[in-house]
C-alpha cells in the first residue's frame, strides 16, 4: 500500500482549511471596529461574527496621539548608583531622571509636586498593637487621589496643604487602594509620604493589602484604568513599574494584609471559618504574604489559601453576600475568640452606608459608589463613630462609549495594537490563579 498518497492529501486538505481560517480571520479583521477613549487610548476591539459581534476589551496600552492633558503619572523611582533614577508621564511624554536630592521635584502641565525619595523607609509599623486613642479608617480609595485628599483633611489626619495633621494617631486603608481610578501613583505616593510624617510624629499608616493591590503586583492589568495602563506600558510597564527595587514597589510588600488594634481586627475582605482553622495568627499570616513577595517558595498552601483563596482574607464577601456563603453568627465568633478580638472592619464589598452587621462584631466600610453615603468610619478611645466626608466625585461604573474607526490592515501600527493585545492577552493567561 502506498501511504504516501494519503498523507500528501491530508497535508493538502490541512493547508485549504488553515487557508480558508485565515481568510476568515482576515475578512473578519477588515469588518472590525476599534473603539477610543476620549483621550484616544484604545479601548476595545469589535468584531464581527455572523449576525453578532465579538467585543474584546484592550489591556495592552496603545492608542492613537494619545494626549492626556494635566495627567502626570508615576514617578517609577528606584536606587541607582548613589542616586536614584526616576520615570514619569507627563500629558503625552515620558521623562527620565537621574536625581542625587533627598526630595524628587516634578513640574507637570504647571503643577509643582515634590516626593521625598530619599528619606528613611518608614518601618513597617507593628501589625499587633494596643489601640491608639484616634484611628481614622478608609477603603477601597481605588485610585481616587481628589477623594483622599479632601477625606483626609476633613478627618483632620492632614491639614489644609495636605500635611500630617494626627499626631500619634492612625490612618488605616482597608485595602483597593489602587485600579479603576487614573490617579493609583498619586494615591500610593500620597500615602507613602504620609506614613513617613506619621511615623516622626509617633503616629501610623497601615495600608492593609486587598485583592487590588495583589493584582497590581502580579501585573493583572484587567482592572487597571486605561489612561494609566497606556502611561505605564509608555514606561516599561505595570509590573516595571511596581518592582520590588521600586520605592513604592518596595513600600508595598511590607504591608500587612491583617491588622489587630486591642480588640479590633482590620482585615479587606474579612476573615472565613477557613482562615480561622488555618490557625495562623495575626502575624503568620502577614509574614506569610511578604514571604510571597520576596518570591519564597516554601510558603504552605494553607497560608496562602488563608490570605488569597476565595475565602482568604483579601477575597472573602461571606459577611455580607449570599453566593459566597454567609458567615453564621457563630463563624464570627469563632473568629473573635481565635483572635482575641470584638470586632471586624472590613472593605472589599460594597454597602450604601458605614455599616455596624453581625450585632455590632463586623463594621463594612465599602461605600466606594456615588449612590452610597460619603462616610468614614473612626475610633475615639476605642469606640467606633461615622462621620462625613468628602464626595467621592467618581466616573462611571463603566467606561463611557467612545468614538469608533475601522481598523486598517494596512496600518502597521494597527498590526502592532493587535499584536500587543493578543501578547497581553497571553500573559494574563499565564498569571497564577489564585495565586
């Protein structure tokens, strides 16, 4: 028998089909539409399958003459030398530095902002503490520098030029401080900046990780507001740009991912009957997560399942939704007396209002929408009072529609966008889930 013969065909019939799939993908690509941004970042991709349409949302920051005016963003700052190197945007450029000065100095679109880069780390403040006599509490700031910095002056933690004004008090964020909002640089330095004039003044900020932060450093750029995403892929990109040999890449990693102040624990998501019978303290499992991030590779499942898993401390809704499974009364418990504590304050699910649950043992502080009330939660002496705050000012849930074009096979730059969001696509296959 002549074998020859049938694999000469087979290898015929594969190259028509690969030809005519080609083809397709062609004809289709030369139908699709690109949509941008107001500012002319590419947004999503449309193509059309039969009488429907795909529609594939671009994370790979390109755009067409993408300007954004006023918007500064970074600066990426790392060690170099005796000095230091520093990268930021600005409007539509990328400027680099090399700088010997203990203080950055970046003149923006007519904006002076100045970064202390050369100071001192702040150390990372103790993860278990007595509970001071103030303690101011935030959530889910998510890139909103204009509404922390009017929050944080009305609070009285800063005073009118954006100074710590707390004196040993504390500032705790329960997580998602960065992604959806444009401004997460902004957000990141302010606070940096912060801990280390709290620190001087015998007081604290604790930025308690939440799952935003942990996408942040493993370069899951699916959250990530579009304006930013293109000025940080214009730098080298998000996970260059937050490294660990970055002062805020750095700053980052030290943070805890649980807090316990006296009675009260200070968690993002909150803490599951799962994470309690991991039977990891309070410190377990925050040197559990920075042991993650200085890439340690004998961390046990269980802690980690503790802090990332779905019923882990950053991702855990059972105290509010439903689908997660909510938490009995006597799974709070269990907590509390596992951790020798009264109360649980956390973020990561939304509620219309600063919220007391559970019979006063879970306070929700998640009111990151326009329809919730503009609230905060505080500890005077221990005792816990909602007060005002600023409006938040946010966009829309989703990004507003934006002007289309045709795609133009023609246009390498085109190819290129294409290029860079199927590449994208790939990497964020790749990202260990959930960790």
């Amino acid at each position: 028998m002549n074998v020859k013969r049938p694999l000469r065909w087979f290898a015929i019939t594969l190259l028509i089909l690969l030809t005519l799939l080609l083809a397709a993908v062609a004809m289709a690509l030369s139908h699709s539409t690109l949509e941008l941004t107001a500012h002319g970042v590419h947004q999503r991709l449309y193509v059309p399958l039969g009488k429907g349409e795909a529609k594939i949302s671009m994370f790979a920051g390109t755009g067409d003459s993408v300007s954004l005016p006023a918007f500064l963003d970074g600066p990426i700052v790392r060690p170099d030398g005796g000095g230091w190197s520093a990268t930021w945007f600005c409007e539509d450029r990328v400027v680099r530095q090399q700088v010997s000065a203990p203080q950055l100095e970046i003149n923006c679109a007519g904006q002076r902002t100045a970064y202390p880069i050369g100071a001192p780390a702040a150390k990372p403040a103790a993860d278990v503490l007595s509970m001071p006599a103030k303690v101011a509490v935030l959530s889910d700031i998510e890139g909103n520098l204009h509404f922390l910095d009017g929050a944080l002056q009305r609070l009285s933690v800063t005073d009118s030029s954006g100074t710590w004004n707390y004196g040993d008090g504390h500032l705790v964020v329960v997580g998602d401080a960065v992604d959806r909002g444009r401004e997460v640089f902004g957000v990141l330095w302010r606070l940096y900046a912060l801990s280390l004039q709290a620190q001087r003044a015998g007081g604290a900020v604790h930025l308690v990780l939440g799952n935003h932060e942990q996408y942040l450093l493993r370069g899951n750029t699916t959250r990530a507001n579009l304006d930013h995403l293109f000025a940080l892929d214009q730098m080298g990109g998000q996970q260059q740009a937050f490294a660990a040999d970055t002062v805020i890449g750095q700053w980052l990693r030290v943070q805890p991912v649980i807090l316990q102040m006296g009675g009260v624990l200070f968690t993002h998501g909150g803490i599951s009957r799962q994470t309690v019978d991991s039977s990891l303290s309070v410190q377990r499992l925050n040197e559990a997560m920075r042991t993650y991030w200085r890439g340690g590779a004998s961390i046990p499942t269980p802690a980690l399942d503790a802090i990332l898993g779905k019923h882990g401390v950053t991702q855990y809704r059972g105290y509010l939704d439903a689908e997660s499974g909510l938490a009995t009364a006597a799974d709070i418990e269990h907590a509390l007396r596992r951790f020798d504590a009264s109360i649980i304050v956390v973020g990561h699910t939304l509620v219309e209002k600063v919220s007391v649950l559970h019979g006063g043992r879970v306070i929700a502080v998640d009111v990151n929408t326009n329809e919730a009330a503009d609230e905060a939660l505080v500890f005077e002496n221990g005792m816990p009072r909602v007060v005002a705050v600023v409006n938040r000012a946010l966009g829309p849930e989703e990004s507003p529609p934006g002007r289309k074009r045709r795609l133009v096979l023609t246009d390498a730059r085109d190819w290129q966008a294409l290029g860079s969001t199927v590449q994208r696509s790939y990497e964020l296959s790749r990202l260990p889930h959930p960790y």
